[in-house]
C-alpha cells in the first residue's frame, strides 16, 4: 500500500474504524491503490456521508420541524 493512502487512512478516524472492522479492504489496497475510490465510497454510503444522504436528512428534519409547529396551530 502507498504511504500517501496509509497516512490518509490513519489521519481520519472514520476510514480507520472502517478499514479495522472490514480488514479485507487491506488485501485490496495492497494490490491497487485504485480501490482506495471504492473504499471511500463504501464508506460513505455506510457513514450516510454521500450529498444524496444529507439532503435527504435535512429534507426529514425540516418535516419534522413543520410537523411540530403545527401541532402547536
């Protein structure tokens, strides 16, 4: 694996708890410093860190948020 890979994986805690708990990804990155874009997106599809999950998130909050005041009317 490439220094610069390994020094982004250890600096993020995310990406590290992720590469320990699927200690496959290893294997992967060894061979293809490619699959780093592939890990990252698992990653934050299983984190709900992708735009699509933010946006849907403050969508939720803001129904919520409309709900509760009217409740109070």
């Amino acid at each position: 694996m490439e220094l610069e890979i390994q020094k982004l994986l250890v600096d993020n805690p995310k990406m590290y708890e992720h590469l320990k708990e699927n200690s496959y990804y290893i294997k992967y990155l060894n061979r293809d410093s490619l699959y780093y874009k592939e890990f990252i997106e698992r990653m934050k599809e299983l984190y709900h860190e992708r735009a699509t999950d933010k946006i849907s998130d403050a969508i939720d909050n803001m129904d919520i948020i409309s709900n509760v005041l009217m409740a109070f009317k």
